[in-house]
C-alpha cells in the first residue's frame, strides 16, 4: 500500500486494468470508465487496506499501520483488520490454493 502513494504506481495499476477489463459485455468495465473518469478529472485517491493477521485483536497494531501509510489530505485512506484464528500459511490449504 505505501507503493501506492507513488503517482506512477498508480498510473501502472491502472494501464494494466484498462487491458484486464476489454470486453464489452464485460460488467466490470463500466465501473472502471467511471472511476478512470473520476481520478482524472478529480485526482481523487482512495486506498483501502486489509490487514491480515493471524494474532488476537490489536487497536495499536492497526492504528500503527494507519499511521505509517497516511500522508496528505487529497488520500482517503480506509484500514480494515481481520484477526483470524488460525495460522496465515494455512490459508492456501483451507481456500482450496495449493
């Protein structure tokens, strides 16, 4: 996420998503000219993070990521947290990616 702050970044994630989404009768791709429209003419930036984390419920440990990745007033910024209860490497295994 802290790469995403990057105006070239950005502009790659993008570029890549115009190719990814081609088809007409694709739903997707109205959604993504609406928002393609909306960062151009508005350079409006919102980055949205999930932390995954395989300990007990921390408020510090996502205030400190919070922190870390905000940086001006132009970014909304959203962090959202799952505290699983099982190991992180084990999720290939129970998602059926193996």
């Amino acid at each position: 996420m802290n790469d995403l702050k990057c105006d070239s970044v950005r502009s790659s994630i993008v570029h890549w998503m115009m190719h990814i989404i081609t088809e007409r009768n694709d739903p997707c791709k109205k959604y993504l000219n609406d928002a393609i429209k909306s960062y151009m003419n508005h350079n409006d930036k919102r980055l949205v993070g999930i932390l995954i984390r395989d300990t007990s419920p921390n408020k510090i440990d996502l205030q400190y990521a919070f922190e870390r990745l905000k940086s001006d007033n132009k970014t909304h910024l959203d962090m959202w947290a799952l505290y699983l209860p099982i190991p992180i490497s084990s999720l290939p295994g129970k998602i059926g990616v193996a």
